[in-house]
C-alpha cells in the first residue's frame, strides 16, 4: 500500500516538473516570440519611408537601392517577408526589379542556404519564398526536398514554388511524376499547381495523354481544360470507359467545362449514363451550350429518377430560350400530376421570377424576359401564378 | 517673408544653374529639410552621403533665417533624391531627436525649375502638418498643378493601398483609401471620384454590391475598375454587366494598371 | 475497511490515468503534426488557390431558430467569404421569432416555389424557399420545426453542389477558412469523407461587421476556462486524433463534408443532440464496413469564431446536454468497440470516449468519495486527500499547458505576453473547480439520458454588438 502511495507521489512530483519545465519553457518562448514581433513592427515602421520609395519608384528607370545602413538579422528578415508579400501580389516588369532588389539585397542566396540546410518547416517557408521569387538556380534543390517529402500540404508547397520557377517543361514533368508516384486522387490540385507556371504547358501535357497512368492521363485533361486539343477525345473515353467512379466523373466534368470537347451525341449518351453524377453534368452543359436539337434529350431528363437531374433539365430547357421555355411549359401542362410536369411548372414559376427581378438591373434582358412571360401566359392565363412583370414593383435590394 | 523667399528661391536657382553649367549633367536632385542646423551638424552629414556613395555630388545651401536647408544633387534624377533622403532622415531625426520634415524633387536639365515650382514646393513642406505619415513629400513637377483626379481604392488587402498609393499619388492623383464595402460606398459619395478601383470580395457589402451602388448613384460619374483575384468567368462577365468599366486580375501588372487608369480618366 | 477505501483510491486514480496516458499520447502526436505539416501551412497564404478555376463548389448550410439578433451579420461575413463559387443556404428551422422577417427585408428576398418530393434525406416540410437574384447564391429555406439535424437533411436536399460545409448561425468564418478546408479536401477528394475546423473563443475579440479584427482572450471568467477546454480539445486532442484517423466529431459549427456519403448514411439523424458526433461516427461505420479506404480529417488553421456562454445556468445547460450527446452516441455505436475491424475508431477513439466520458466522472466522484471516507476514519492521514488531489491539478494542467505549446509553436493567435500569463494562471484556476463542475455536469447529463431528455436547452441569444459593446466602446474612446 505504501509502495502505490509511493508511486502516486513521484507522479505527482514528475508532472509538477513537467509543467513548471513546460511553463517556463512556454514562457521563455513567448517572450521571444513577442520581442520578436515588436521588433519586426519596430523595424517596419523604421522603414515605411523606403517601402514609399519602393513603390513610388519600382516603375521608374532608375535602379532600386537596397535600404540604406547596417541591417541587423531580425530587420532583415522583416523586409524580406514584406518584400515577399509585395511580390505576391505583382507581376511584369516591376516585380522583376524587386526580385533584383531581393537578390541583391543576399536574401535569395540565404534562402537557397536555408534551402538546404534548415529545419523542415524553415527549408518548407524558403522553398515557398524561392518560387515567389521565380529563382531558376533553386529548382534543383527544389526538386530533391520534393522527392523526400512525406504527402501533405508541405508537398504541394514546394511544387508550387518549382512550378512557378521552372523554365523548362521537363522540371514540371518530373514534378508531376513524384506527385504522382504518390498515387494519390489530387488531379485537381496538381493541375492547378501547374498553371501557376508561365510556362506553355500543351506538350508535355499531350504527352501525360499517352501515357498508361491513369493518373497521368487526367491530370493531363484537367489541364487541357479549355484548350481545343482533339487528343483529349480519345484519353478521354479510355478513362470513361475503363476509370473508377470517381475518375469517370472528374473526366466528365474535366471534358465538359469551359469549353466542350464534346460531341453534342456524346452528350446525349453522357445524358442517359448510369451514374447520376454524369447525368446531371450533361443535363447542365445542355443547357450552356446546346442547341434546339438538345430539347428531345432534357425532356427525357425531366423523368430522371433522381431529383437533382430533373431540375437541371428543367433549368437547361429554361436557358434554351423559346424553345425550350414552350417545351417546359408543354410538359407543365400534359404531365401535370407526374413529378416530370411538377417540376417543369416549378422550375417556370422560379427562374420567371428571377429572370423578372434581373431585368430590373440589366435591361438588355427585358425582351428575352417578355416573350418567355408571353409564351408562360398563353399555356397558363390564371392570374394566380403571380410571375410579376418588370414593371411591377421592383424588389427592394439594400439600396 | 514673401521678399525673403524670392531671395531663396532665387539663391536655389542660380546654384541649380551653375551646378547644371559646371558639370555635364542634364538633371538636379533638390532636397529641402526644414529646420535650424549647426554647421558642424552639415559637414558629418556631408560627409556620411559621401561615404555611402562616393560618386554623389552634393551641394548645401542653408538658409538661416528661413530655416531651410537646401541640398542640391548634381545629375541625379528623383528616385535617387528620395534614396538620400532616406539616408539623410535618420541621420538629421537622431540629433534632433524629433521627426524631419523633407520635401523631394528634381528637375530635369532642359527645363531648369522656375521660382513659382521651387515657392510650390517650399509650401509643401511647411504646410503639410496633418499626416503624420509623411515625413518625406515628394513633389513631381508640374503634372500636380493640374486639378488632381481623385482615385478611390477599395480593398481589404491594406498591401494594395500600400503599393499603389505611393505611386499614384506621385503621378499627380489623389488617392484614398477603404478597406469595406461600407466605407467604400460612404466614401464614394463623399468625394465623388473620378475612378473607383475595387476588390471584389470585401467585408459588409462585396464589390457586386459596390458597383451597383455607384451606377444606380445619378450623381456618380465614376468609372469602375476591378482589381480582383477572382479568375472565374462568370464573375467576370457579372461584373461588366453590372456596369464595370474595367477587369484587372490579380497578381496584377503595376503597369498595365496606370495605363488602363489613365485611358480610363481620358474616355 | 479503511485500507479497502484507499485501495479502491488508488485503484480509481490507476484507471483514470490510463486515459489520460492515452490523451498525453495523442497530445504529443498533436504536437510533431503541429510543428512539422502545420506551421508552413498556415504561413502560406492561400493567395494561389483563392481565383483557382479547379475549386469545387460548397454549398454552405446555416440551420437556425430563433436567431433573430445575429442572423444577418452571420450572413452578410458567409456572402463575403474568399471563395470562387460557392451558395449559402439558411434554413429556419420554425423560429418563433423575426428571424425569417428580418432576413426577408434585409435583403429583399422573393418566394421561389419548391416541390420536396422524392428528395433524397427526409425531412418535415418545408414551406418556402426565398431567394433575390441581386444575391444569386443566397437562399433561405422556411420549414416546419425539426431540430438541428432535420435541417440540415432539408438543406442537403435543397443543395446543389457536391461538398456541403455545416456552419452554425453563430459561427464567424474568417474569410480564407473554406479554402483551407477545402485545401485538405483537394488533396485527397476521393478518401476525404469529411473534415472539420477549428472552432474558437470569440468572446472578447473586437468585431466588426461580422469579422474578427482583434483577436483577445476573454475577459469574463466562464469564457476564459472554455478557451482552454477549447484549445486542448481541438489543439491537444483532434489533430492527434485526426493524424491516426480516430477523430470522433466534427464540430457542428464549422466542417466540410462530402454530400454523397452524407446521402449513403441517410444524413443526419438520431433525435437527441450530438449530431456532429453521431454523423461522424456513422460514416467511420459505414466507410469501415466497406473496407474503402477513407479518411475523416481535422484542418486547424480553419478557423471559425464562435460566442461560448458566460453564465453558469447556460454553459450547465449546454454540457449537460454534450453529455447526454455523448453517452448516447456512444451506446449507439458500442458494437464497434474492441472490434479490429473497425479500426482507429472501435479500438482507440471508442473506448477512451467510454472511459472518459463515460466511466471516468464515477471513478473520480467515488475515488474522492472513498479518499474522504478513508480520511474521515482516521484524520492523521488528511495528507493522502491532499496528494491525490494535487495529482488530479497536476494532470489537468499538464494537458492544458501541452495545448498551449501547441497554440504558441504552431498558430500564435495571441500575440501578447499577458495573454499567455492570463492562460497559464487560468489553468491553474481550472482544475481548482471547474473541471470538477464539468464533471458534475456529465453525470447530471447522463441522468439526463436515462430520463429521456431530449431538448436542446436553454441558449440565451445574444446579439453579437451587445456582448462587445463593452470592448468597442473603449476601443472607440482610446483613438
């Protein structure tokens, strides 16, 4: 019994240890921290004047001088992440020169150092610097810290900074390849990392397309996305074809925005798919991009088992104009007591409503609104359906 | 006091004409400090800008009685008067120990500053007391003597105004500031600006709202520029069918923007 | 008889500690996630992702009742959020009061026709659905009372895209939350089921039109403990939970989850409180059980401001019903326990919620109750009470100062000394009484449950201008 007693006291004794070690370690760090924050705060506001300079001049034919003086450690740093955060925010000729500046103020050579011989998440906050700063010479020791990161964020951080300092297609192919060798879904992230790059990404992309990676293959088709190319047609179809769940519904939803590379009769097929998500993916894109001869195909939409489909049918024939307002309004009247005419006449009733209010704030939509109005009104006179016209009583917004 | 600094202003010029004569130099950086300085005080700070940069060539003119100093740079333009300006400040506020108030310019060779520009820019330093911000004016010339368009910049990010305010106001603009859709608004009917540059999304009412509220304003003519990192193009196309007259993305093009401002404040 | 007593003492303690062996563990993996994965991530600024064209859409659900006072200023922060597409639906859950009036007038909302057939979750009926085109992706749904979970089935059937976020009609978002969330999202769209934010203390901050523009510590006492419980819940205890796939509940107040898996569980459900724990804990069921790889993630630098109760019948309210949410989840779910099929989840994360939630209140009232029982029989030994009570302080206020290292290593939200000495000092105070009051509270709860309480309690609404009136004003007369 004492022996418990005697171990429930040297518990006692190691956790008040731990938090008076703990506390005054927490201590300790905060009041670096916070002399460190004033000191930043201190040095910035030392040197609002030259940031003024900065700015005034940076557009000038004159050369960016460094701050003048002796720069102790802690204000240099304040600078550069000030710095940092301008370049951020610019492009073109001018943050060119502060990238100039950066460098021949040592900072990009101490970032390249920090680079390689720093703490992970210091080598992670330099990487991220570095690509800001578009430094060729850092690509290297870029690519290496990608190759032995773990999956994470830190890992599309140092991407981004290779992406945006490459200046050749080949970096960004090897970059996409350890990404991808960590065979995880982020097509979309790894796209967009792509883009950050002023490079002319079409061919390397093409090549993904031939590639047996499906992985590969999509990220090549998300970042397609809006190019013509007529390559995409057919890694396209392999991946609906033989693709999981997911990937088929990226692939579709990668090939059908902005700019179709679809065929309107794949459309039609996508439009009968068995997976719903496809479905309302065509359902929708009828209506951005089709023509009358897509009404046939949204009418069938209108009877889709799953809801959300019906209504975007609805809304496409809704966004075909005249056609398809009388073709909604048609279902609206025949189908009267089947979900397919409910939410025709629902969906007629509402987007009236909205198209209604929007005239009020963009008059070149008046007419189109009216002999939509006009067409509704022939199908059902009642007055009780309540569609106001433009004239009436304009919302009130805040304004 | 008038007499006096006509007498000044004449003293500058002749100095500025003789320091353009002697050397080849088309350009002179004037820095004027205001303030009663020793003369021993002007020979350490002499002798600091030229450590710092040997080439300078640097003229002191101190008028006492007015409590002036002038500092003429020979074939310097006006980025480099506002670099030795920057030298100069730490170094003069030290003694002192309070803040020093400076006004900056240069003028270019060919066109030798007139008594009226240097009276202008005399006026300007001893005027501006209220913005304790700004210790150091810079006066660009005869592009600020026209009636100055006034530019309202509205955005949360305070680095836009940081970066943008210097340099538009040293093109001749007047610039001001809001960081919400509120105070954008409120501000745009105060100062009935000539061009309003917005960020879209904003705390309180978003840009949408901003512009909408200008064009439904009859007595705003401003035009709208948006200055946003929304890439997407139906924000685009809502805000051109709201009544935009321009779309900048972001990371934006410093340049690009002022010529986009200026053929906005000529249409 | 007296030596039975300090047995069954120290036996309790033993217990006790094994939990919290568990909890110290789960501390020092929040701990190397923080400082390794986190810090750089929260530096970075999101200013890449923020215009991206390769963000998914969110629809944004805001189930309210009765929140007449801070419905709008909710609002007008979520329509101003740094988003690329996304569409905020509130759903007024039959308040008896003008919060739907109010919202109507402030933004001028027109009635929009809505059929509810064959939607997807089910639901009570709704009554209408407003929307003003001048605001295209704001709409507020009206329907029938149901409570919080029936809300949010209605939302996810109004909801157009595939990622639902659950915010609460209190919640400040600040305005790079979402895309963080959705950062962790985009780097695993396939296996991420759900993710959660963090959620906290607003009470003291400086707010401004729905914005957080000066982050302070409370200044009322209730507050400033449930700012500690908070960070060494989220920051000691969810991002070591999140890293070994374990984490029991997003918090209600601000997660993002995938709707189709939301859909395949049958949305939210259940009819007592702790939705946020039983939907959680329905999709690891549901996930493990099809033996898909998946994972249900927590995003710390996501960061939603919340107003927490400063008065004690409203904060016992508010706990009593968690643990009434608690106990019956966890029943609910029991079959998982032990089991190794279900992982994480069923061998870690249950059972310590049992024992803590569940088992570890009794064994610290009886310990404390047999210690006393011992003392009383013989008074010389008064020192014993003493040393385990000062073991109980020491525990607690280990794990509060383990969040707080977190805190200063990774996020750094307050900036000033005092405010750490404030926190420290605090926590001492803590275990002097209010987590015994916590403790109090659970088993009250759990009484609660056994008589079939089911309602939410009371939640003084208060607006947010009123409970920082105090702070602005002074803010106002030092300019």
């Amino acid at each position: 019994m004492l022996n418990d007693l005697s171990s429930v006291i040297r518990l006692t004794e190691g956790a008040a240890a731990l938090i008076l070690a703990g506390a005054a370690g927490l201590f300790a760090v905060k009041l670096q921290h916070v002399r460190m924050n004033r000191q930043s705060a201190r040095y910035l506001q030392k040197h609002r004047e030259y940031f003024s300079y900065l700015a005034a001049h940076v557009g000038g034919e004159e050369p960016l001088m460094p701050p003048p003086g002796q720069l102790a450690a802690l204000e240099k740093e304040a600078i550069r992440d000030k710095l940092v955060e301008w370049m951020e925010r610019i492009r073109g000729e001018e943050r060119w020169k502060l990238i100039g500046l950066y460098r021949d103020m040592g900072l990009a050579g101490e970032d390249m150092k920090t680079l390689k011989e720093g703490l992970h998440w210091m080598k992670v906050e330099a990487a991220h610097r570095l690509g800001v700063l578009r430094v060729q010479e850092a690509v290297p020791a870029l690519l290496d810290l990608l190759r032995k990161e773990k999956y994470g964020p830190s890992l599309f951080i140092i991407a981004r900074a290779i992406a945006k300092s490459a200046r050749t297609p080949g970096v960004l192919r090897e970059m996409t390849l350890v990404i991808a060798g960590h065979k995880k879904p982020c097509h979309e992230l790894v796209a967009d990392v792509l883009h950050d790059s002023s490079l002319d990404l079409t061919p390397f992309l093409e090549s993904f397309l031939d590639e047996e990676d499906p992985d590969l293959q999509m990220i090549a088709l998300l970042g397609l996305r809006g190019y013509p190319c007529p390559r995409l047609l057919p890694a396209f179809e392999r991946l609906l074809e033989t693709g999981s769940r997911s990937m088929r519904r990226k692939a579709v939803q990668a090939a059908l925005e902005p700019v179709g590379i679809i065929h309107p009769q794949k459309l039609r097929e996508l439009s009968r798919d068995k997976d719903e998500e496809i479905r309302l993916e065509a359902a929708r894109v009828m209506g951005r991009i089709g023509t009358e001869d897509m009404i046939p195909h949204l009418l069938g939409g209108l009877k889709d088992k799953l809801w959300r489909v019906r209504y975007e049918s609805a809304r496409s024939l809704y966004r075909l104009g005249e056609a398809g307002v009388e073709a909604l309004c048609r279902t609206a009247v025949k189908e009267e007591n089947l979900p397919s005419g409910q939410i025709a006449k629902n969906v007629l009733i509402g987007e009236l409503r909205i198209s209604s209010a929007r005239a009020a704030d963009f008059p070149e939509e008046i007419l189109p609104f009216h002999r939509c109005l006009n067409i509704y009104r022939r199908y059902f006179p009642e007055p009780g359906h309540k569609v106001p016209g433009v004239r009436e009583k304009a919302m009130a917004g805040i304004f | 006091m008038q007499r006096q600094t006509s007498e000044w202003a004449g003293r500058i010029l002749s100095g500025v004409r003789r320091a353009m004569l002697g050397s080849s130099s088309t350009s002179c950086g004037i820095l004027l400090v205001e303030g009663d300085w020793k003369d021993s005080v002007l020979r350490a700070l002499e002798t600091r800008l030229l450590a710092e940069d040997p080439q300078l060539k640097v003229q002191f003119l101190y008028d006492r009685d007015l409590g002036i100093l002038t500092l003429l740079l020979e074939g310097e333009k006006l980025a480099k008067t506002h670099f030795v300006s920057l030298q100069a400040k730490p170094f003069l506020q030290q003694i002192r120990k309070r803040n020093v108030r400076m006004a900056v310019s240069a003028f270019p060779g060919y066109a030798s500053p007139t008594e009226q520009e240097l009276w202008r820019m005399l006026q300007m330093l001893l005027a501006g007391g209220d913005a304790a911000e700004k210790d150091i004016m810079i006066y660009a010339g005869r592009k600020m003597e026209k009636k100055a368009p006034t530019i309202l910049i509205i955005d949360v990010d305070e680095t836009v105004p940081q970066f943008l305010n210097p340099r538009l106001e040293l093109q001749g603009y007047d610039v001001h500031n809001a960081c919400d859709g509120l105070e954008g608004i409120r501000l745009c009917s105060e100062l009935l600006p000539d061009v309003v540059i917005t960020e879209l999304s904003l705390p309180v009412y978003d840009g949408y709202q901003v512009i909408r509220s200008i064009r439904k304003n009859n007595e705003l003519d401003s035009r709208i520029m948006v200055l946003s990192d929304r890439r997407l193009e139906h924000d685009i196309r809502l805000c051109f069918q709201l009544g935009a007259d321009d779309f900048i993305r972001k990371p934006y093009s410093p340049v690009e923007l002022e010529a986009r401002l200026k053929r906005l404040l000529s249409s | 008889m007296r030596v039975w007593l300090l047995d069954y003492a120290v036996f309790a303690v033993y217990s006790v500690l094994i939990v919290y062996a568990l909890y110290l563990l789960i501390l020092l993996i929040s701990h190397r996630q923080a400082l390794r994965t986190l810090r750089p991530a929260y530096v970075s600024k999101y200013r890449d992702l923020s215009g991206s064209e390769y963000i998914p859409p969110i629809s944004i659900l805001v189930p309210c009742y009765n929140e007449e006072l801070t419905i709008l200023e909710s609002v007008r922060s979520l329509l101003s959020l740094n988003y690329p597409e996304y569409e905020v639906i509130v759903i007024n859950d039959g308040s008896k009061d003008k919060t739907l009036r109010v919202l109507i007038e402030a933004f001028g909302l027109i009635p929009m026709p809505y059929e509810a057939q064959n939607r997807e979750l089910e639901a009570r009926p709704v009554k209408g659905i407003y929307h003003n085109p001048f605001y295209p992706n704001f709409f507020v749904m009206d329907k029938d009372n149901g409570g919080k979970e029936d809300a949010l089935n209605a939302g996810i059937n109004m909801s157009r895209y595939a990622l639902v976020s659950t915010v609460d009609a209190d919640s400040l978002l600040e305005s790079d939350a979402l895309l963080r969330l959705v950062r962790v999202y985009m780097e695993n769209p396939e296996e991420t089921v759900a993710i959660g934010g963090n959620v906290r203390v607003a009470n003291g901050c400086v707010i401004e039109n729905g914005q957080v523009t000066e982050v302070r510590l409370p200044n009322k006492l209730l507050p400033l403990f449930q700012h500690i419980e908070y960070l060494r819940s989220f920051l000691g205890g969810r991002i070591g939970w999140s890293a070994i796939n374990g984490l029991l509940i997003v918090s209600g107040a601000f997660g993002l989850f995938r709707k189709d898996t939301l859909i395949q569980v049958g949305g939210y459900g259940g009819g007592f409180p702790g939705e946020d724990m039983n939907i959680i804990l329905k999709l690891h069921k549901r996930m493990l059980e099809s033996g898909r790889p998946y994972r249900i993630a927590f995003c710390p630098d996501a960061v939603c401001w919340t107003q927490v109760p400063d008065t004690l019948p409203v904060l016992g309210s508010q706990r009593k019903r968690w643990s009434r949410g608690n106990l019956k989840n966890v029943w609910m779910f029991r079959g998982m326990m032990f089991i190794p099929r279900y992982g994480t989840v069923g061998l870690l994360s249950l059972p310590y919620a049992f024992f803590y939630e569940m088992l570890s209140p009794y064994l610290r009232l009886t310990g404390y109750l047999a210690l006393l029982g011992y003392v009383l029989t013989d008074m010389t030994s008064w020192r014993v009470l003493v040393l385990f009570f000062l073991a109980d302080m020491l525990i607690g206020m280990l794990f509060s100062c383990g969040a707080l290292w977190i805190e200063e290593m990774a996020f750094r939200r307050y900036p000033k000394l005092k405010d750490l000495l404030k926190m420290l000092g605090f926590s001492v105070l803590m275990v002097l009484g209010y987590d015994q009051l916590n403790v109090w509270w659970k088993l009250a709860g759990h009484l609660d449950a056994l008589r079939k309480h089911n309602s939410w309690g009371v939640m003084v609404r208060k607006s947010w201008q009123e409970d920082v009136a105090g702070k602005q004003a002074v803010t106002n007369q030092s300019l």
